[in-house]
C-alpha cells in the first residue's frame, strides 16, 4: 500500500474541501471519510494507486457523504488532485 491512513487523514485536514475545520469542527473531522477512502485504497494493487484513481475514489466517496451533485463534486476536482499529488 503506498498511502497510509495517516497520511490521507493529514492531507485531507490541509486541503480542508469543505471549510469545515476552517469552520470550527474538529481536526477529526474527516477522519470518516479517510478511512472510507483508505480502505477503497487498499483493495487496489499498487500500480492501480495512481493520483487518477485517487481523484475518482475521493468524488465518489465526498459525493456520497457530502450528498454532491455532479456538477458540485466536479467543482471540488482540483482539491481532490491535491490531495491526490500530497499522497503520491
């Protein structure tokens, strides 16, 4: 596994896509998503864990949980490609 669950729970409180920390929620915030996200993660071989990959399991996850239209989970594109690139 090339991403830890450490670091994707630390790259998404930076990239903070909702401003929900910004907000006042707590650091833990995301800590729901990440392991969702680390788990999808984990079930792809390494050479599968690429940053578009990544990109597409964090809109699918954030559409999911956040409840994102498509045009609302494309506009969150370039924090999920971040957040990606920080992983990898």
């Amino acid at each position: 596994m090339l991403v830890s669950l450490e670091n994707l729970e630390s790259a998404l409180r930076i990239e903070d896509v909702e401003s929900l920390i910004a907000g006042g929620a707590p650091q833990d915030e995301y800590d729901s998503e990440a392991k969702e996200i680390f788990s999808a993660l984990a079930s792809l071989s390494a050479d599968k864990q690429t940053e578009a990959n990544i990109v597409v399991i964090l809109s699918l996850v954030w559409a999911k949980t956040f409840n994102l239209s498509a045009q609302d989970t494309e506009k969150r594109i370039p924090a999920f490609q971040r957040i990606a690139h920080r992983l990898l």
